[in-house]
C-alpha cells in the first residue's frame, strides 16, 4: 500500500536505487540526449511562496508521447524563518533522494545534468502527471526538514522556457561554489561525509573537505556544515577530521574511521589527493572521471557530458562503469568539475601537471584555474583523438609529463637487460606487485598485502557470471 492515498504508486526507500531500463520506460526527461535541464532550490521570502501550490510549465506527462526523451526544469522555492540561502545546495541535493522514493521514477545526477526515467508500469498504474510527484516531494521536503515552512514546487517542461532559465540556473550554481573556494583543508577540524548515493554504489562514501568537493559537485563543505546542523541523522553528517597521517596524500585517521564504519568494512583506508592505491571511492554521479592514461604517464578528464570518445578510445559512460560503485580503482578516479578548481586537485600525482587531456568544454570552464604555464600543453579533443596523436602533442608543447618519460625510460631499459639475462637462466618472472591485492576464491575474498607474484605463464580469460551464462 502506497505510504501516501492519493498516490497511484508506492512511495518508500526500498525503491531508492532502482534502474529503469529504456525497454521499460514511459518517458525520459533531461539525460543525456536533451542539452538543457535542471533542478535548482531558491530559498525565498514568506509572503512569496504559496505553501504546496505545483505548477507545470508545457506538456505534463500525460501528454508526452511514449519512449521520447524531453526538457525539464525543476524548480524548489522554499520559506522559513530559520532558512538561508546557504541552504540551497541541501534542499536541491534532497530532490535526488526523494524523487528515488517513487515507484518506478528514477533520478540520476545533479543540477544541470539531470536524468530521470518513469516506468511504463508505473505509468500504467496512473503515474501521469507532475502533480503526484510534485505532491510527493512537497510532503517529504515538510516532513523530513521541518525547518521548511513553506514550499512550491515548479515542473518545466516547455523547451524554449527550460532554455530561458538555464542560463540563470548555471549562474546559481557557479556563486554557490564560488563561496565555498578559498577555505583549506587545514582551516577545519571538521569535515562531512555523505551516504546518500549508498542506494546505488553501498560502500561508497564521500568526504567533502573545504578543498575536495562532493564528486556529484552538488555539495560543498559549506552545505555539508549546513546539512549536518539542520538534520543531523540524515544522509550528511560531520566527520571529526582527526589526526593528519599524511599531508601529500591527504589522509586522516577520522576519515579513515568513518570510512570503515559507514562501509561495514569494505573501505579502511582514503587518500583524498590522489587517483592511485587508496583513492577516494567513486559512486555513481559523479560529474567527470580522472582517467590514467599509461602510455604518456598522465591523466585525461572526461566529463559526462562529452558526446565523443575520449583519447583513449573509451566513451564517459565506459570509463564510468569501470569506476563507479563505491570502489578505489587504481588510476580511475570520479570528481566534481569544482574539483579542478581546488589546489588538491590530485596533488599527490602532479595536479594540473600530469593532467594531458580534457574536453574543450570543461577545459573551458576550469581555465583560470589551470596554472598559466600548462594550459596550452594540455590536448583537448580537438588536439588529439587517439593516444599516438596525444604523445605527439605532449612532446611537441614540452608537457611537463615528457620529463617522467625520460626519468622512467632509463630504468625501463636496465630492468629490460636484467628480465632477459633472467629468463635466459629459466628463472620465473614477476608479473605483479601489488600494495593491496584483491583474490576471489570459493565465497572468500583474499587480501595479499605487498605482494609480488611469480608465474612461468601468465593466462587471462573473460569470466562470464553466472547469471549471463543462465540468460
Ligand atoms: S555524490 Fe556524494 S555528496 Fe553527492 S549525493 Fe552522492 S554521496 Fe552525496
């Protein structure tokens, strides 16, 4: 039975993480077909919200015809006589978490990137229009953070009116994490965590510093303290940042307890300034994904909005799959475009100086942030669409990662005169070394730590599961 009556379908937290598949679905709005979309909160005052009033700007549902994929804008505008505009960020992130409540309604992402899919089945069962969801949202935005008083809710689904308030909606965005920029990680004794996306990724936690944005770049530090203050058993909460253990890498022993905690285990150990042996876990929305590129020893960006293939041939939504789900990929890293912006953007690895590629897009909107004597050693895609082309470019503009190649070329070529004289004596070769190497073996999971394996032959297949093999 539905929680609410007047509801055609099911409202609850057992339906947070469902995926809808396209062969399932009535409609999609926003995702990645549809160039403009978003979701913004705008605290107000009083006397200018009308308490549950929803409007719909265009088609309501009812009217979009099945399968297509079309515009969306939704609009939060909130009152309460304790509510300020620092609390924007929190109302807005809570869209995500309770439009998932809905049966058969799946939300994606954040801001400017939205993508939601309804059911077919949902639909079927009188899920048609904004009105419900709009009825859903109000309810739980009163229910679960009474420190609103008052709130209207405003579909839009009118292409030429989403394109009209875009713009003011980016621009939202941009002042709200430009007032979180210039506070350091060393300023605080605190730091907050998030949950929210365990529905979708359940170990995967992040830790918002001052200088390390939520990888969705929805929140910052700041709405962190602000979230944390106002409902203190939610989803965010504070993290007493603890002892420093390692300033390069940005490891803390209060991070590293919550961490273990939250993930039930799974995750003991994060390093918040780099992609490599403990990088900071990756959910699912995030905004763009690090990637190690081997060949030039560096690192390309790609955000979700790229419609291309990256410089190594891989698109943003295979580099995703092999980074989200609440893991530490070595070299795979999910981030926030605010992110880039901060001086601990990967500065246990070089930072911006082993950053080789990115799409002009975001290359764009991170430019004065990127340090002037780099910016134009970097490849954008229309600098180089392949890794040959990419190590051209680098060696042409002198990246400052052609000096690792020379530096590890030398001891490449003694190991290789060593491997030889070994192999020649029958000697088995290591083929891995490891920090922390994962096995699994008969339901066990085995942790060889610092290890080096030796094999005379190395074999590697594809593992099908057992659940595409039954299909
Ligand atoms: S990406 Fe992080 S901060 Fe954003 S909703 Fe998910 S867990 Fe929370």
């Amino acid at each position: 039975m539905s929680m609410f009556k007047d509801i055609p379908v099911d409202v609850g937290v057992i339906y947070e993480g469902e995926r809808i598949r396209r062969n399932d679905m009535q409609v999609e709005l926003g995702g990645p077909t549809v160039k403009e979309k978003f979701e913004l909160a705008k605290v107000k005052p009083m006397d200018e919200i009308e308490d549950g009033k929803i409007t719909i700007i265009g088609p309501d549902i009812k009217d979009l015809k099945e399968g297509g994929a079309y515009a969306l804008g939704i609009l939060v505008e909130a009152a309460g006589a304790t509510l300020d505009q620092g609390l924007e960020g929190v109302i807005e992130r809570r869209i995500h978490g309770y439009l998932n409540y809905i049966e058969g309604f799946m939300h994606l992402n954040q801001r400017y990137d939205i993508w939601i899919r309804l059911s077919k089945k949902s639909f079927q069962k009188g899920l048609n229009s904004f009105e419900s969801i709009g009825k859903v949202l109000y309810r739980l935005f009163k229910s679960e953070l009474p420190i609103i008083e008052k709130v209207q809710i405003t579909f839009i689904t009118d292409p030429a009116k989403v394109a009209e308030l875009y713009p003011n909606a980016m621009q939202d965005y941009e002042s709200r994490d430009a007032k979180a920029r210039g506070l350091k990680d060393e300023d605080v004794d605190k730091f907050y965590g998030c949950t929210l996306c365990q529905s979708f990724a359940p170990t995967h936690v992040c830790v918002i510093t001052p200088q390390r944005y939520s990888n969705c770049g929805a929140i910052s530090w700041f709405d962190g303290k602000a979230s944390a203050n106002v409902d203190p058993k939610g989803p965010v909460f504070a993290i007493d940042r603890g002892e420093l253990i390692n300033a390069e890498k940005g490891e803390f022993s209060g991070v590293n307890e919550v961490v273990k905690k939250r993930t039930m285990g799974e995750v003991t150990q994060v390093w918040l300034y780099t992609a490599f042996d403990h990088p900071h876990t990756s959910c699912g929305c995030f905004e763009a994904v690090a990637f190690y590129i081997p060949e030039v020893d560096g690192f390309g960006v790609v955000n979700r909005s790229f419609k291309g293939v990256s410089v190594n041939g891989l698109s943003f939504s295979t580099l995703a799959d092999s980074t989200a789900g609440g893991r530490q990929i070595d070299g795979f890293h999910g981030m926030s475009i605010e992110y880039m912006r901060s001086k601990k953007f990967l500065s246990a690895d070089g930072g911006w100086n082993r950053i080789v590629w990115l799409p002009k897009e975001v290359k764009e909107r991170v430019k004065d942030f990127i340090p002037k004597d780099v910016i134009d050693k970097i490849a954008t895609e229309e600098n180089a669409t392949g890794v040959d082309a990419l190590k051209s470019f680098l060696k042409d503009k002198n990246h400052p990662v052609v000096a690792r190649w020379a530096a590890e070329e030398a001891p490449a070529a003694e190991a290789e005169a060593l491997e030889v004289k070994e192999e020649a004596a029958g000697t088995m070769m290591p083929v891995a070394t490891a920090a922390s190497l994962p096995i699994m073996a008969g339901g066990f999971k085995i942790i060889l730590k610092d290890a080096k394996i030796y094999a005379n032959k190395v074999i590697i297949t594809t593992v099908k599961s057992e659940k595409s093999e039954k299909r």
